[in-house]
C-alpha cells in the first residue's frame, strides 16, 4: 500500500480462468509478504460499467497484473518478479 493508502497491485482476470487462479494464488501470497494492497478485476464483469474497454485492451492475454499501473506480467505470474516490482518505490503521479 502506498502512503496515501491507494492500491499498488491489480490483478485482470476472469471467472472460468485458470491461469487466473494460479495468479489470485501467487498474487495474494507476495501481497501478504509485503504488506501490500491489491485488487482482483473481472475484464467481463467490468464491461457493464466500461464499455468492455478492459476486455478489449487485455482480451485474452489474461491473467494480468499491474503493479502502479504497470503490466508486470501476464499469463502465468512469477512471484520473484512481482516481488522485485513491489521493492520498486511506488510511482508518483
């Protein structure tokens, strides 16, 4: 979590993945590590509210995950780099 208590890590995904199991899994455990905040985003859920624009700019490349916004990986997540992405001080706007 940063200092203004904001979320650092997302994580894209959809119900029905499996990959995106394996990410909730590893995303969870790095996030409990370090103390950090993260949410989960369904790209078909969203669509309602968006317009499908999640969908369409991650469409099938999920499971995603941002760290500040920054794709950090995709498919299958590598705890090792989400971990190293999250030492990173958090980007400032």
């Amino acid at each position: 979590m940063t200092a203004d208590g904001q979320v650092r890590v997302v994580l894209y995904g959809r119900a029905g993945c499996h990959l995106c199991d394996a990410a909730r899994k590893v995303v969870r455990q790095v996030a409990a590590e370090s103390g950090t905040r993260w949410e989960e985003i369904d790209v078909d859920a969203a669509a309602a509210h968006d317009g499908g624009a999640l969908r369409r700019e991650y469409g099938e490349e999920v499971p995603v995950v941002t760290v500040d916004g920054v794709p950090r990986g995709f498919y299958r997540i590598d705890a090792d780099r989400l971990r190293r992405a999250l030492a990173a001080p958090p980007a400032t706007s």
